[in-house]
C-alpha cells in the first residue's frame, strides 16, 4: 500500500523511478516490488540508526572514515 501511495505524488523520487523503469519495459509489480524494497530499507536503517529520516542525508567526517569513504 505504500508502494502505491508514494506514486501518487507527483515527480516524487519514486514516481519517477517508475516510470523510468515502465519505459524501460519492466513489468508494473516488479517495480512496485522493487520500491517496497526500498522503503523498507529506508525505514530499517533508521530505525537501526535511532535517527528520523532526511531526505538530503549526509554522512558525518567519522561516519565516512568508519565506513570507508574517501575523505
């Protein structure tokens, strides 16, 4: 149902993901699947990283260190 709702905002990130992925020929519930996925993802990592979601999300100096980043 999510996967659904997001679509329905216009030139979201998502709404345009999918109809990239339709002009690409890709089959409608494969790509729903695919941003399901993605929102699920999302809403884990921030709950693992006890943090509110950012759309503009930046990795602090030590987080790119600790991850593997160039600096």
């Amino acid at each position: 149902m999510a996967a659904l709702t997001v679509l329905k905002i216009p030139n979201s990130e998502y709404s345009l993901y999918y109809k990239r992925k339709k002009e690409e020929g890709k089959n409608g519930m494969t790509i729903l699947n695919a941003i399901r996925s993605k929102l699920v993802a999302r809403v884990f990592a921030c709950v693992r990283d006890n943090r509110m979601y950012t759309k503009e999300f930046q990795y602090s100096l030590t987080e790119k260190v600790s991850l593997g980043f160039p600096v």
